[in-house]
C-alpha cells in the first residue's frame, strides 16, 4: 500500500498566504504553490498570487490572464521549481473543498503530489487536501519548516541587525555630529584667544638705551 503523502510548508509561504486572503474578507482569492517533491514528500518552498483571477464570495476562477502571470513569474524567479498545489481562500465559511474547488483540483492539479491548501482569514483555520486513491482528502498533520528567507539572510550576511535601532542614529548623521562638536570647540578657543588679546592689558618693555651705549670721553 503507498504511504500517505507527507506535506512540509515554509512559515513563510503560510504568512504570504494569510496575509494575500486578509486583503479580501469578503471574496475568495487564489494562487499556487511552489516547490518540489522529495521521497513521498511535497514541499512547499514558494508561492505566486493569482493575479486577475475571477473572484466572488464564495468561489474562485484560475483566468487565462492569471495562469500567464503565473508561468511568467515561476519562469523568472523560480526555474528549477514546480507547481506543487494551489491556495484560496474560504472568508468566513470554514475549510474544506467545494464542488467548484474539487472541479479546479481535479482539472488543473491533478498530480498524485499536488495539494489543495484552503484558509479562512475570518476564524484562522487552515487545512491541506490531497490526492489518496483518487480521491481527495483532508491530511491529518503537516510539518511547518520555520527558517529565515533568503533575503533576511544575506543582510545578515552584510551587516547586522542593531538591536537598539531607534538609540542609535545613522552613520552619517553621528559623523556629522562629531563634526560640529569638533567646530564647536574650535571656535570657542578661537573667540577666547581673541577677547584675550584684545581685553588684558597689554604691557611693552622699552630697553634702557644707557645699559648699552657708552660714552666717549
């Protein structure tokens, strides 16, 4: 009997995908996910929104203008990687597959590895579906892999994260403040020499011409 297929999601393609179906409360939206299939286990890596689709409250249509902005987008930013499954978005009615989501499952993510991941933005709930013995059922458990995305890693890489950010100012703006703390002081000696040099009371030797002129006799 093949073994149930195994899911792992990034954390941060869950964020992306709660945060797509909170911009619309009240119409459905959708897109796919992105990523590869490694011994019995699908892994979601990515995710691309499905700009243009056909939206209503409690349904969601994969256009022509939306499957050419996904292929567009998979084939610019992620080559090596494969449509793994798809999301959309329940608001306010609960998870699970509608006769309309099963007919878009069926036709358009029919791989035996491809998965249905369904959201609610009104109650948090959240569900994958997949392929088992031709039919299409709700998994059980998934695995949650939580790492940093690749764009956090390079700044990390670059400089640091400061982690008192707002106590400390930038560095152009600390070097312009030692500048002027700098002229400040400058200035300050400069104005001192000159009301020394103008108040104190100024005192001139005279030689004594007798000390060093002889007379003849």
């Amino acid at each position: 009997m093949k073994p149930r297929l195994r899911v792992e999601i990034r954390a941060e393609v869950l964020r992306r995908i709660r945060q797509h179906a909170r911009s619309s409360m009240s119409a459905e939206i959708c897109g796919v996910l992105i990523g590869a299939v490694r011994d019995q286990v699908t892994v979601v890596e990515e995710s691309i929104e499905g700009e243009q689709a056909r939206q209503g409250g409690s349904h969601v249509t994969f256009t022509q203008d939306t499957w050419s902005h996904i292929y567009k987008m998979k084939d610019s930013k992620y080559p090596d990687k494969r449509i793994v499954g798809w999301y959309h978005s329940h608001p306010g009615f609960g998870v699970f597959l509608s006769d309309h989501d099963t007919f878009i499952q069926r036709n358009f993510f029919s791989g035996e590895d491809q998965i249905a991941w369904v959201y609610d933005p009104h109650s948090d709930e959240e569900g994958c579906f997949a392929w088992e013995k031709n039919e299409i059922v709700r998994l059980p458990a998934i695995a949650v892999r939580d790492e940093p995305s690749p764009v956090a890693v390079r700044r990390s890489a670059v400089e640091p994260e400061d982690p008192f950010p707002s106590e400390r100012p930038p560095r152009k703006r600390r070097l312009a403040r030692w500048m002027a703390l700098v002229l400040s002081h400058l200035l300050v000696l400069i104005l001192g020499f000159g009301i020394a040099v103008f108040l104190l009371p100024q005192v001139i030797v005279i030689p004594d011409s007798g000390s060093s002129v002889q007379k003849s006799k």
